[in-house]
C-alpha cells in the first residue's frame, strides 16, 4: 500500500456558477476569504475599494480578503461567472506562483473544465477536502499561464485571426477562410500563428469548436447531433470522432461526467 501526504498552499471554502436572472447587481461585502471570479460569458463589472474591473469572458478577476468589493453595473442578461471561495495557508517551501489580480489567462477553456469538476464532485457530497484543494490548486496555477510575447504587428494579426475564428467557427470554414477574409498570405499567416500559440490555424478552429460543444454538453439538453451542428460539424459522425480524439471519451459520455453543478442566480 502506497502512502503519501499532502501540504497544498490553500484551502477551498465553497464554489459555484452564477447565471444571471438579467436583473440585480453584485451585492456590496467584505469577506473574509480570496474569491476567484472567471467569466463564462458576457461582461461583470465590479469595484474593489476605488479600483474598478471590466471582466469579459475568458477572463480572472481575484478579489482579496478584508476589502470591500461591489457590483458597478445590472446583471445583463447574458452574464454567466464562476466563482470560488478559499483561505491560502502559510507555506514557504516548493516552487512559487503569482497570480495578477485581473488577467486573461492563455487556455480558459482549462479552468473552465476544473470548475465543473469542483462542482460536480461538490455537488456529489462525498468530495475530499483535499480533492478539492488540490483541484483548486491546479486552478490557479492553470490561471497563471499568459500570453507569449510577439510584435505588435504579429500580435494584432493574430488577434484578428482568432476573433474571426471565435465569430465563424460554427460555419464551414478553414485555414484558408481565416487568411482570405484577413486579406493575409496564408503561410504568414499560419507561421506567426503557431509561433504565437504553438499550433495551426486548423487546430484552433477545432479547439474553439470543442470549446463550445464542451459547453454545450454541460449546460443544454440539446442531443449530440443538435451540438454537432452548433459547434461547426455538419456530419455527426465525424464530430463523434474528433471529439473523442480530443477529449479521450465520447460526447454522451462527457455529459455523463459534467452533468451536476451547483449554479446559482442570486
């Protein structure tokens, strides 16, 4: 038998996904803990004691113990946030991470993931402190992962491309569609693109793709072929396939496993 022990640097309190009733305002506090915030998708506007905070989706906002913070603006109607609870521990040992207040994290389609899996293993009732503390810690440290440095001129390129990806994924569209509607060589193209995330043009049309069949498993009762063709896939059988090359499972599988959450409204 095999026995280890675990000295992880924070303690998990409580988490949760909010979706908003498209009215009301985040209420005026001081807590006692850290709480993380990562927007799933419209626009959270928040204040902590004089400094204000625009987060989009995609993107961390880390309020601190003792301060006040408050909503700014209305719940719109299409805002949808994570958020989670936790109390860090005294540790001086082991590698170090820091973490920026606000900050747009490289992959948050990762921190996603582990949010619903905090949740579905809270929402069990047989989660382990420490499971949870653990997953959190992943969290964070997945939370600290930022953009590669390039030229402004790559960077704006770049940018563009993934706009055009994150707007036109659910059509038929590829490599070369990226490119054309840049007005871009497509080998200039595709080069600074890799360079910049360190893969091609294709493989982020599939991963914005499985980003949002993703979500769509966890928070919709549409069927598999009704995701397929929401998230770009004409043929339900190739969506099958590349899905599970992916993922490692299959999609009706993967809503098995995302299928509890705790969301709140208020």
């Amino acid at each position: 038998m095999l026995k280890f022990f675990l000295s992880l640097p924070v303690r998990t309190e409580n988490v949760g996904f909010f979706v908003s009733p498209g009215h009301g305002i985040h209420p005026d506090r001081v807590i006692s803990s850290h709480e993380l915030i990562l927007v799933r998708r419209g626009r959270l506007v928040m204040q902590e004691e004089k400094r204000r905070f625009e987060v989009e989706a995609g993107q961390v906002l880390l309020l601190w113990p003792g301060r006040r913070h408050r909503g700014v603006e209305d719940y719109l109607p299409d805002l949808a946030f994570y958020w989670i609870h936790f109390h860090l521990r005294s540790c001086h040992a082991g590698a170090s991470f820091q973490l920026s207040q606000f900050s747009t994290p490289k992959y948050p389609d990762r921190l996603f993931e582990i949010f619903h899996r905090i949740m579905g293993e809270q929402d069990s009732g047989t989660f382990l402190q420490e499971e949870a503390d653990l997953l959190l810690t992943l969290l964070l440290m997945e939370a600290t992962r930022g953009s590669l440095p390039v030229s402004t001129s790559s960077s704006s390129a770049v940018g563009h491309a993934e706009v055009f990806i994150s707007e036109n994924f659910h059509r038929s569209i590829g490599a070369g569609d990226v490119a054309r509607a840049l007005q871009l060589n497509p080998d200039y193209l595709g080069r600074i693109f890799q360079r910049v995330h360190g893969h091609t043009l294709t493989e982020a049309i599939h991963r914005r793709r499985m980003r949002e069949a993703r979500s769509l498993l966890r928070e919709t009762a549409l069927n598999v072929e009704q995701v397929a063709d929401a998230s770009g896939f004409s043929d339900p059988r190739y969506f099958r396939r590349i899905f599970t090359r992916h993922q490692g499972i299959s999609p009706r599988r993967y809503r098995q496993l995302h299928a509890r959450l705790h969301i709140n409204t208020r």
